[in-house]
C-alpha cells in the first residue's frame, strides 16, 4: 500500500508537534559542587535522578576552572546512563563570550545534550546585566561555528509580570525563558502564577519558539552572614507549586531548583558527604536529609508527563520540619530575614491506596486529618515541652498501618546555630 505524500506530511507534521509540546523535568545542578567528583559521582546522581523520572541536569557553571574540567566525565555518565544535560550558565560571574561559545560548541553534539525544536537548549542563572547586543552576538558566533541553540535565561531582574513584554521586546535574540522564581517574593503569602502566565505569553505574542521553563522548589533558607540570611514562606511550597505547574501553567520544560545546592535548603539530592560546603553552610544542612522530597517528585513529575494522576501502590506519608521555633535564640549567627514566616509546625504529605486518618504527635501537640485515596497535606503544632520527637502514623478502621519517628527532637531550649532548613523523612 502506497501512503499519500499528504498524509506523510501529515504525519511529519503531528510528530513534529508532539516533539514541541513533549514534557520534560530537569534538576538544577549545581557544578560549582562538583569539586571532588569522579566518574562515579557523576553516575550515583544521574541514577538517583532517573529512578525518578528526572530527565536530565541543567548544569549550573560558573567561571571556575575546575567547573569545565568536570564536563568530560559528566557527559560520559550521562550518555552511558541515556541522560539529559543542558549548559545553564551561571551570569553572576564574569563570563567571557568567547568561553562560552566554546563550551557550547565543544558539548553540544553530544547525544546527551538537549535539544528543544532541534537545537541544543542553553540556559542561565541571570544575566539581563548584559544587553541585547551581547546574547544577539553569542547566538550568531555559535552559528557561524556551525551550532544554532534555543536560548531561555533566567533574566532575574524581570519577575513582576507587567514587564514581559517590554523584556522581549528589549531582548529579542531570546527564544524562550526561565522563570527562576518559585518562592514567595519576601511575603508571608503563597506563591502564585502570574510571573509564570505573563512570560509564558509572552513568548507566542513575541512569536519565539520557546521553551518556557518554569521553575519548582521545595524551599528557600539561607544563613551564610549579613545579606545572606533569609528564609522565604515554603511551609507546603513543595505541593502546591508542583500542581500549579500540573493544572495552570503546564510549562514546556519544569526545572526543580535544585538537585544540590545545599547552601539555600533546597536540594533534594542526598547530601554528598565529598562536597566542601565551606565553613557555615554545614551547620544547617548537615544531618538535615532531604531526600524524602524525591518520592513527591515522582508523583508529580509522572502526573506532569502523563496528564493524569498516578496510581499510588503503596500507603507512605512525607513529612518535614525544622528542628527549632522560630523565636529561639541560636547561639551563633543572626535571626534570617522572614523568621516570622514559617509555621512551627510539622507537616505530612499522605500518599495513600484508600482513605485513612493520618495522626500527627510532638510532645503534648496532637492533629489529625482525614486523607482519602491519593494525595493530601496536613500540620500539627510543635509542642511547648522541649525535645520532643515527632510520630507520625497511618491509621485505617482504628488500625495503625504504619508509623515513622522522626531523625531529630524538636528542642526549645538551645540552638547552636540559626537553622530555618527542615530535616524531611518519610512513613514507608
């Protein structure tokens, strides 16, 4: 049977379209962290990320020499294990032009590198210091050296919706953009989707190709000295920025800020103990595992591709919080910008095959709520008596299925050192 030139074009043409709109989830590594990598590194984080469902890394990199020199051994592990990387290029550091045409053009032809409608996708954290001029040169030096990219950075400057426009309009070598925000901008408030909306319209009105990447975080803490201190409102970030993604903005490509970059609280990587994290930064993070967070982002990430909910298979509860209240006087460091913010409070994600009632115990701090087949989110207060360890339960016709403790007491009587990062563990 001989197929009609029509249909074949047809077909072409639905394939084509399919491709565009396929989805895809990326984690923002952090290259800087890289320091100590082997090859083995490299290979132990792209098989955690893929088991998953995380399709590739975009790599964070700054101008540090010994960045480039982790590349070689990134990509191999990534095309051994059929993983996705893409160069995101870190503009709070001095980047010469020439240096990253020539990082491009030395991965670009990679099978492991990304590629959004045919050309290998460049990213990057800031960067709208630079003109039009700059990005309009880059992209043209690349293609006079044989490699055309799609180009969507994360210009951090443009969050307040009403400027899409005028930031197309300005940068006009772009094709897509990532909204690096997906954190409460210094309010007590939930994040919403307006940022996302505006720049995501803003690509079809200018008429680029995109792709909009939109951004999800778990959370936001940082205590590094003066300016760096901050905590931003994440209490249920981690479930509700995933469903804006899933039911209103359903972005081109989700990016999960971050798999490591353990000074701002919000990996969901297991902390590698190789990596130098310097003098301060170990002493909020260290022991607060994350890596429970990971188990909501497969739910998330298979609904995102699928467009509907998964089947959940097994009865597991999520669970985070901080190790002291807000109001406690640390002995080391100072009270981050937006202490107020937070709850004192743990909260649990259920994750369940049937309705149940999930019980939530610190101290003499007792809640419970009803969670029925799939998803749910729930708090109880921390407890007035010091040291007190949570206990979180499934209960089912007066039954308990199973209970999980958590990893560290809540204490209200000493802190060492002003730490807003949550310790995340999980009923399984």
């Amino acid at each position: 049977m001989v197929m009609s030139l029509a249909i074949v074009l047809g077909l072409q043409a639905l394939l084509l379209t399919s491709l565009v709109d396929a989805t895809a989830v990326f984690a923002h590594f952090m290259v800087q962290n890289s320091f100590s990598y082997g090859p083995s590194d490299w290979a132990a984080d792209i098989a955690a990320a893929q088991a998953i469902g995380i399709d590739g890394f975009a790599l964070n990199t700054a101008v540090d020499t010994y960045e480039i020199t982790k590349y070689p051994d990134a990509f191999a592990a990534a095309e051994a294990a059929n993983f996705q990387m893409f160069i995101s290029f870190d503009m709070t550091y001095d980047w010469a032009e020439s240096d990253m045409v020539s990082l491009v053009q030395t991965y670009a032809s990679s099978s492991s590198y990304y590629k959004w409608n045919g050309n290998p996708l460049v990213s990057t954290f800031d960067g709208d210091a630079q003109d039009n001029e700059f990005w309009a040169g880059f992209k043209s030096d690349l293609a006079n050296a044989g490699v055309s990219i799609s180009l969507a950075p994360a210009f951090i400057d443009f969050r307040d919706p009403s400027e899409a426009t005028s930031m197309f309009s300005t940068y006009t070598s772009i094709d897509g953009f990532f909204n690096w925000w997906s954190w409460p901008a210094d309010v007590a408030d939930d994040l919403t989707t307006a940022t996302d909306l505006a720049y995501q319209a803003g690509i079809s009105a200018a008429g680029r190709s995109g792709p909009y990447i939109m951004a999800i975080s778990p959370w936001q803490f940082k205590e590094l000295g003066g300016t760096n201190d901050w905590v931003e409102q994440s209490d249920e970030l981690w479930k509700y920025r995933w469903e804006q993604a899933i039911s209103d903005v359903k972005p081109d490509i989700v990016e999960i800020v971050t798999w490591n970059d353990y000074g701002e609280s919000h990996y969901i990587s297991d902390i590698n103990p190789i990596v130098n994290l310097g003098d301060l930064a170990p002493l909020y993070v260290d022991g607060f595992d994350h890596g429970a967070w990971r188990t909501m982002a497969q739910y998330y990430m298979s609904w995102y591709k699928a467009g509907k909910a998964p089947a959940i298979t097994e009865d597991q509860v999520v669970y985070w919080y901080r190790a002291y209240p807000k109001a406690i006087t640390c002995s080391e460091g100072d009270l981050p910008r937006n202490s107020a913010y937070p709850a004192d409070a743990v909260f649990a994600f259920s994750m369940l095959t049937s309705p149940g009632t999930i019980t939530l115990t610190v101290g003499d701090s007792t809640a419970s709520f009803d969670a029925p087949a799939g998803v749910a989110i729930g708090s109880v207060p921390f407890s007035t008596q010091d040291a007190q360890t949570p206990v979180i339960s499934i209960v089912r016709d007066g039954t308990t299925i199973k209970s999980g403790t958590g990893a560290k007491a809540i204490s209200t009587s000493s802190c060492p050192y002003y730490n807003f990062n949550p310790l995340v563990g999980m009923v399984q």
